[in-house]
C-alpha cells in the first residue's frame, strides 16, 4: 500500500516528467521551424535575359567578354540567395507577360524611363547606365548618325539597342556574337563603325592603342539595367534589393566596367590577325 508520503512523490514524479516532454516539443517544434526558415530554396532562380550566353564549341580556345551585364549580375543575384540560376531568353515584349505568369522569377534588362514594363512589375535599378554610340576611326569622314546611312557598321548580338539604331540609320548592319568581334572589324577596316555602350567605350577608349579609333557620335537616350520582379512577389522583391546593394554597388560597377575594357581589348588584339599599320 502506497503511502500519502509516496503518493505525493509519485505525483511529483509525473509533474516533472511532463514538464520535460513540453520542454524537449518545444525546442523539437523550434529548431524544426528554424531548419525550414535557415534551409536554402532547392528550386533554381529563373531570370529572364535577352541573349543566352553561348556555350563553346569543341574547337573554342577561349570564351569572349559578353556584351552587357544582365548574365553575370543574374550570376552575382543567385549566388547571394544561395540558389541555382536557370536562364530564360525573353524578347523584350514578353518580359510583362512572362513574370505576370511566373514562368520566370524576375528580369534583368535594359529599360527606357517610358518602357510599358515599369507599370506592370516592381522595377529595381542594378546600378548601370548607357546610352549606346560608335567606334570609329579618328580619320572618319562620318560626323553624324545620318552618315553611317549606306555604310557597314558592327554591333554585337547582345545589344539591342545598338541594333535598332543600326538599322535605324539604315546601314549595312553586320551582326558579331560578342563586342571584340564587333569592334576588331573596326580596327581592320570591315567595318565603318561600331556601335556599344558609350559608358564602355569611355573605358575601352582609355586601353593602350585605341586613341586612332576613339572617334565617336553623340550617344543615344540612355537605358538602365534593372532586376523586374512581379508585383506579387514582394518578399523575392526584397531580397533582390539587398542582394543588389551588396554585388552591384557603385565600386563594384566600376570594377566590372574597367574589366569589360581591359578584357576586350586583350581579344581584340588577339583577333586582329596582322599587325594595325595604318
């Protein structure tokens, strides 16, 4: 027979022993929340981009320098957020629809102030912007974009800004996959001209050897890159904002630009095949 003395013992017994099973829920139910808030997304962050980056071909010995920036800041973007990058090329018309639909995350891109797509997603500026303009040899007869009328010019297939102009000032455009092709026939006399980002061209203009073909025009209305993201997504909103400040900062953005030049004019003189004699 068990004692009052016993009794209020096993009693006590039981109190404690529950107390420790609501203990060990608790911190079972906490760090299991806390697992599933720390735990990196398994789905790939899908960007819309306006030119996918070619892969290299089996005889390719070396990759080129892109024309813009839109990949390597989706690259930059994916990495912050600890997630895998799927890109999708969009043409610029269905940007709206595409995130509208989310078949893709966001869009990284060139804008114009008055683009439809500023009134159908939340727009985030990645810190880049250019108007684009020509390179041309300092002994040019060409002085405005009229000129460039009849006349063969190069752009790169990643500017399409640059294209619209070219075929705009109804010229023989000539379509290269990267900016040193483009700009070498510039050098080697294929091309009267050819046209990129002023703000890159600034750059390139200072590298060793390009003051014979610094020659230029006035740039055209400059477009900003930004990240575009639907406007029902405001938590990914907020984290592309925060992963922008930390990869895309006024510092870093003069460090991609100086590396754009400097690379670019390395392969333009790897493809230039005979010596610049004029």
């Amino acid at each position: 027979m068990i004692t009052p003395a016993e009794n209020r013992c096993v009693q006590m017994m039981y109190r404690e022993a529950g107390k420790a099973l609501l203990v060990a829920v608790f911190f079972a139910v906490a760090c299991s929340v806390t697992a599933s808030a720390t735990a990196p997304d398994a789905t790939p962050l899908k960007v819309g981009v306006d030119t996918l980056p070619l892969p290299p071909g089996a005889t390719d010995f070396r990759l080129y320098t892109p024309e813009g920036f839109d990949v390597l800041i989706a690259e930059r973007i994916a990495e912050r957020l600890g997630r895998e990058l799927e890109l999708v090329k969009l043409a610029a018309s269905d940007r709206g629809p595409a995130l509208a639909r989310h078949d893709v995350d966001l869009v990284l891109g060139r804008l114009a102030d008055d683009d439809p797509l500023s009134g159908q997603a939340r727009i985030i500026d990645a810190g880049f912007r250019s108007g684009v303009t020509v390179a041309m040899r300092t002994d040019t007869d060409i002085t405005r974009w009229s000129d460039l009328s009849g006349r063969t010019v190069c752009v790169s297939r990643g500017n399409a800004q640059a294209l619209e102009l070219a075929e705009h000032s109804h010229a023989k455009v000539r379509i290269e996959e990267a900016p040193a092709q483009s700009l070498v026939q510039v050098r080697t006399g294929a091309c009267d001209a050819a046209i990129h980002d002023e703000a890159l061209l600034k750059r390139l203009f200072q590298e060793t050897g390009w003051q014979k073909f610094s020659a230029t025009l006035p740039p055209s209305r400059p477009t900003g890159l930004v990240a575009a993201v639907s406007l029902d997504n405001r938590a990914l909103a907020e984290n592309i904002e925060l992963a922008l400040a930390q990869v895309a900062s006024p510092k870093a953005w003069d460090e991609f630009q100086a590396k754009w030049a400097s690379h670019v004019a390395l392969e333009v003189y790897l493809d230039q095949d005979a010596p610049d004699c004029h």
